[in-house]
C-alpha cells in the first residue's frame, strides 16, 4: 500500500483533496467560448431524448441518508483495521474530489455559455456532480473528516484543456466511473456480508447517472465527428491508456480495500477495463487490447515504478531526488511503449446507447 500520509484530521484531508498528483484527480477549465459555439442539430432527436431524462430526474430523492446509516457505519466499521481504514478514506477523498471536479467544470462553463443546449446540460450535470459529492463529503463528516468544498474549489490548483480533450477525458471518467461502481454494487449484491459501509447501497443508480453523464459527451461528439476522425484517434488512444492506467496504478496501492469486498485488485480492474472497452467502442473507433501480454506486463511495470518514486520521495534529499528523475523516466517509457501496442479498430460509431447489463 502507498496511501502518502496519514488521513486522522480535517487538514490531513483536506491536504490529500488539493494534491496535484499524477493520480490525483485534479480540477479543469477550458475554452467556453469555443463551447458556446457546439451545434448539437445533427443528434436533435437523441440530445432531446437525454434532456427529457435529465429534466425527469428520477434520482432526486436517491441521494439521502436513511436514519440507520450512521448506526450502521458504527458497526461495521468497528471490524475494520485501522490500515484498512486508511484506504477507505483515501477512496473516499479521491471520489468526492472526483464527483466535485466535474461540478465546478459544469458550473463555470453554465454560468459563461449563452448556448442553451449547452447551458441546460452543464447545468443537469453540475447538479447531479454536487449531490454525489455532498453525498460522499457527508460520510467523511462522520470520521470528522468532512471537507470544505469551498475551500478546495478557491485553493486546488486548476488544468487547461481544450474542449476536445475535455470530451475525450470525461467522457472516459464518466464511462469507467459507472463500471467500477456497477462492478463494486453486484459483488456486494451476491455477497452482502463483504458490504462493510453503507454507501456501496447506493452504487446501483449512482452509476446510471454516471453513464448518463458518459452519453451527454459522446452525444457531443459525434455532433462533431471530425473529433472521432484522423489524428485525433491519436489523442484517443492517449486518453484510453492515461485513464486506465492511473486507474490501475491508484488501484493497486489500496489492495485491502478491495479485498474487504471479496474482490482482487488486478481481476476487478480488468473487469473494469473490459466493460469500459464494450462501451466506449460506440463512440471510439478504436480501444485498447488489455489482453496482450506485452499490455498486462506493462502496467504492472507502472505501478511498480509508482512503488519506487513513492520510496524516492520519502527518502528526500539529493539521492532521492536523483532516484525520482530516474524512476520518472522509466515510467514514461513504460507509458510509450504501452502506447505504441497496437489497438484494436471498430467501424465509426452510431447512435446508440447500451449499457451492459452487468
């Protein structure tokens, strides 16, 4: 395990919401003007479809906590281990740092857009990002380790991306954020006794709105099919891998955590991975072989040299410094090489939206 500090007070917690990691998730802006300027006409029929959906809102009153939750988090939680524990709030910090980075990106780009295709989703989204996050923030409440939103909005530093990158990266974030949560939700549904906090009660139609998210980018998308074309497969094939292999390094450092809920690390990511695959291929012309050995091999290699850069920096001084300039570039070459494996190609997509029935 590699949690970087102890998470036992507020400050501790709030340290680990702002860390600008290459695992951590982090805070984006991005060109509003350029957004404003998205023509959704060529998906009319399907974006009024998801828009009727949002405006329906069938998850309005999901998202509160039912009178037992807190005497049930006292029980359950008195069999956990204090290391165990650490993981669990390192999960939690990272997912509502997660759930409340989308929130603040959907707000400003509502508040600066006149679009009202636009304004009107950024709007659905931000609210539905805020009540995951204020949902999530209020179990950290009952270790005393409540955030302050507010604060980690004013303070965390922010990422430039341009629109389509944006597209690209959250559409994926949205996409493996419903398989982790649907794969999670059926491995405590077929094993309840693993089910050591209530929250993971709530997964089944958290993820639907996570993959609803999903499909407002892809609608966006293939609105704009020049971005699923050319050398911009290039920066799909960057993104797939980024995505996969930050999911499968920060994984890998909380194995007790998923051991707590029956379920081994490297085969729950791989299942993630795959349901992540089926879905993206209709929109992405291309997706990951993470079948190939060469694949496989490559990502345990990353998370054995994130292994050695978090030794490096413990060590500090000159020496440890030296070792992390040194482990910095071998992951990167780990990462090209993975990049450069071939991938596997689909016919341009359609307009469809299938979510597996896991």
């Amino acid at each position: 395990m590699s949690i970087d500090a102890t998470i036992d007070t507020p400050a501790a917690a709030a340290a680990k919401a702002k860390q600008n990691t290459l695992l951590s998730p982090r805070f984006y802006t991005t060109d509003c003007e350029a957004m404003d300027r998205i023509d959704i006409e060529p998906i009319r029929a399907e974006w009024d479809a998801m828009m009727a959906e949002y405006e329906g809102d069938n998850n309005h009153d999901h998202f509160q906590r039912t009178p037992e939750f807190a005497q049930e988090v006292a029980e359950c939680f008195a069999k956990v281990s204090p290391e165990m524990r650490q993981e669990f709030m390192d999960f939690l910090i990272t997912s509502v740092t997660s759930e409340f980075s989308g929130c603040v990106l959907y707000n400003e780009i509502a508040k600066k857009v006149t679009n009202p295709d636009m304004k009107a989703l950024m709007r659905y989204m931000a609210r539905d990002e805020s009540r995951h996050a204020g949902f999530i923030n209020q179990s950290l409440k009952d270790f005393g380790l409540g955030l302050d939103l507010g604060d980690v909005k004013r303070t965390k530093a922010y990422t430039y991306f341009k629109p389509k990158y944006i597209f690209y990266a959250t559409y994926l974030s949205e996409k493996i954020g419903y398989a982790r949560y649907i794969t999670i939700f059926r491995q405590l549904e077929r094993h309840p006794d693993k089910r050591f906090h209530p929250i993971f009660r709530w997964f089944e139609r958290w993820c639907n709105d996570e993959f609803r998210h999903g499909e407002s980018f892809a609608l966006m998308m293939r609105a704009q099919p020049g971005l699923l074309r050319g050398g911009n497969v290039l920066w799909i094939r960057f993104f797939l891998l980024a995505v996969y292999a930050t999911m499968y390094v920060r994984d890998h450092t909380r194995p007790m955590l998923h051991h707590a809920m029956g379920l081994d690390s490297e085969e729950y990511d791989y299942t993630v991975f795959r349901i992540t695959n089926e879905i993206s291929r209709q929109v992405f012309p291309v997706s990951l072989d993470i079948d190939h050995p060469t694949f496989r091999a490559g990502m345990t290699r990353l998370f054995q040299i994130q292994q050695r850069l978090d030794a490096a920096k413990a060590q500090g001084g000159v020496v440890g410094a030296v070792k992390r300039g040194l482990w910095s570039v071998a992951g990167v070459a780990t990462f090209a090489r993975l990049y450069l494996l071939p991938v596997k190609h689909h016919s341009l997509p359609v307009n469809v939206r299938v979510a597996p029935a896991w």
